[in-house]
C-alpha cells in the first residue's frame, strides 16, 4: 500500500478580486489528508487572499481564512511547508470544496494565474504532531 | 448619571473579581507633560473623570486603550485600566491636570 | 465530526492611532481556544519587515478570563508558516471576547503630513478553538410579542 501523495488541486483566477468555487475528490487509495499547503505565482496575489474549505462535508477553513496562513516562502525545506491537521480528516474519495478569494492584486500581468492548492494525503494512523517533529510511520 | 461605586462593585461581581481594597487615587501631571507612565499590575484603576483630560488624550494600559473624544460626554460610563499604563497628550500640558481613579487592589 | 475551528476576528484600522474596540462573541458551542494567532492581512505596502504596526490585548470569557497582550507586525516577505500561539482557554457558553487594537505606526516621513502616508489596512485575530462535545451552536433570538402578533394576524 502506498502510504503518501501530494495531490494537487488547481483553480484558476482570471481577473483580480476574484471568486471561484471549486470542488474536486481526495484520492481514494488514501485514508486521510494530513495537511494543506497553497501556492500562487506571487507574493502580490498572496497578500489578502482568502480560502474557504470543507473535506468530506466537514468545515475546515471558513471563507475568511487567509491563503497566507496555509502557505510559506521557498526558504522553507519541504518538510515544513504544509499546515497540518490536527484532527483526522477523512481522505479515500472525500470530496474537497471551497471558495478562493483574490486579493485584487495590483499587477494586470499576474492574470490569469492559477492556485495550486496541496493535499498531504497519507494510509499511516494518525498521531498528533508538533512543528518540526517526526513520528515514524506505521508500514501495512 | 449613575453612581460609580455601584456600578464598579457590580462589575467585579460579574466578572467574579475580589477586592482586597478599594480606594480612591490621584495621579497629579505638572505642566509640560506629554508622557506618562505608571504601573497598576494586580489591581484595577477605574479613571473618573475623563472629562478632565484634553480630547485625543491617549490612555493605553494591558487591558484596554483609548483615546478622549471630542464630545467626552459621549463616553458613557467609566473604564479600568491595568498592567502597565501610558498616558499620551496630544500636545504638553499647558495646566496641571489631574487623573482621578478607583483603585481595586485584587486579592 | 471535525472538532477545531479556525475563528476569526477582522479589524478594520482606518486612521494613524486608531484604537479598535474587539467585543465579539464566540459561538455558544465552542469548548476551549486552545491557540492564536493575530497577524496583518492587507493594507500595508513596504519593501522591508514592519516588526510592530500596533499591540492587540484580548480577554476571555466576558472579562473573566486571563488575556493576551501581543504585536503585531507586516512582514515584506512570504516566509514561514504562521504559527498559533498556544493557549489553554476554557471557554463559557456564549461569553464575549474583548479587548483592544492599537495602531502605534511612526510616520516614516516627518516632513510629510501624517495623512498622506498612513494607509487603511485589516488585521485579524485567529482563535483555534475545539467544540464542546455534542453541544451546537444556537443562535440567541428575541421574537418581539408584536412582530410575532403580526406575524400571526
């Protein structure tokens, strides 16, 4: 059984100060989403960004929730990037909506551009982790 | 107009504080003062007379922060500071001022 | 069931030394905040960090409970992943959040009027908060005797 994927959800933003919905499913070869990690082409359009979302109907970002609190500069090692969950959020073909906010970003050329939005998707049992911190995985 | 004693005593009483001592305080500011600080960790200073202090004056302690309004009648009520407490003139005084306060010493 | 719930409280800071009231009400189903973090959102535009904007204190529980004092500052540059502060709140039914903003900008100017460089910008409090186990939120409501008269007639 494999026990990691970085799924990968992209939404594209035509103009500033956009709205999009969007909806996709979580793998179903994998248990649950460990953590969420967003990236967008710059820091322009990261600035005031919102996102909104809900993993298998269950709330986890309200559509206030800055884009900036899931996401990090390129100095970070890949390790760290993501925010991680904290409680188990049900993967295996969950369905993942939402809403994301443009900033209204001041640069015409940044547009379109796309969100990549990250889904940590694991097998192993979850524990608990603190920032920084390994836990060994549990193999099938 | 209500009586602030009744209304400081009902408040502690809400958010479950007890008083050790309750006593009145002053705070005498000479001429020229733009700035100052003091310390109220443990205990409460109720200002009560707002009225007394130049409009923009800025009072900013732990707990709260605010700043005088034009038309201070429009502060309804009387506030608590506590920790540590600056006080900001929008220009030096031109007067001795003088702040007046309740003072719950919190057991 | 997920059990935590990232809140937010959004300030609005529109003027150089603004003092922002915070009274804001949780939900009645929230057990415990157990983390924070306040953070500027969009407003402010400067090349180089910004190690304090202004100073938030916010108390729990209508008043009752201990609070935080802390600084918020603008960073130039995306870096690390914001952190929540922990903290280990329990949290009354339905109670205020209160507490305060302060603006303590410089002008980075002196020779330019205060007006002309002060920028509006949005702060926001996040409050990790977990559910009161099977509690829901129920959303206080007053009926007044006439409208629901009138609703009836």
């Amino acid at each position: 059984m494999k026990n990691h994927k970085f799924q990968q959800i992209r939404i594209r933003i035509n103009a500033p100060g956009d709205s999009v919905r969007f909806a996709a499913e979580t793998d179903k070869l994998y248990a649950k989403v460990r953590g969420v990690f967003a990236s967008v082409p710059s820091d322009q359009v990261l600035v005031g960004a919102t996102i909104g979302l809900k993993i298998n109907g269950q709330d986890v970002f309200d559509d206030a929730h800055e884009v900036r609190m899931i996401s990090c500069g390129n100095q970070v090692a890949p390790n760290n990037k993501f925010f991680r969950f904290e409680e188990h959020i049900e993967a295996g073909g969950s369905t993942v909506e939402g809403r994301y906010t443009d900033p209204r970003g001041t640069n015409p050329a940044l547009y379109p551009y796309d969100v990549k939005l990250y889904l940590w998707l694991v097998n192993e049992t979850h524990q608990p982790e603190k920032h920084g911190e390994k836990h060994s995985e549990k193999h099938p | 107009m209500y009586d602030h004693l009744v209304f400081i005593q009902s408040q502690l009483k809400q958010r479950q504080i007890e008083p050790a001592l309750q006593q009145f305080y002053r705070i005498e500011l000479p001429v020229g003062t733009s700035h100052y600080q003091f310390y109220a960790y443990n205990e409460l200073l109720f200002l009560t007379n707002a009225a007394a202090l130049p409009p923009g004056t800025l009072i900013h302690s732990d707990s709260r922060a605010r700043v005088i309004p034009l038309d201070v009648q429009s502060l309804e009520g009387i506030e608590d500071y506590s920790g540590t407490i600056s006080v900001e003139f929008p220009l030096p005084l031109e007067v001795e001022t003088t702040m007046e306060f309740i003072q719950i010493v919190i057991k | 069931m997920t059990k935590i719930r990232y809140h937010i409280i959004q300030l609005d800071v529109s003027e150089y030394g603004q003092v922002v009231e915070i009274r804001h009400r949780l939900p009645s189903n929230y057990g415990s905040c157990t983390g924070y973090v306040a953070r500027h959102v969009k407003g402010i535009s400067s090349d180089v960090d910004i190690p304090e904007i202004g100073l938030v204190a916010v108390e729990f529980n209508s008043r009752k409970q201990l609070y935080f004092n802390d600084l918020v500052g603008y960073e130039a540059q995306v870096d690390q992943l914001p952190e929540y502060q922990e903290l280990n709140i329990p949290l009354e039914s339905g109670q205020l959040v209160t507490g305060f903003y302060l603006d303590t900008q410089k002008n980075p100017y002196p020779l330019i009027d205060i007006k002309e460089w002060f920028r509006p910008y949005q702060v926001a409090i996040y409050l990790k908060c977990e559910l009161q186990n099977g509690k829901k939120h129920v959303r206080s409501s007053c009926i007044h005797p006439v409208a629901a008269e009138a609703a009836a007639n």
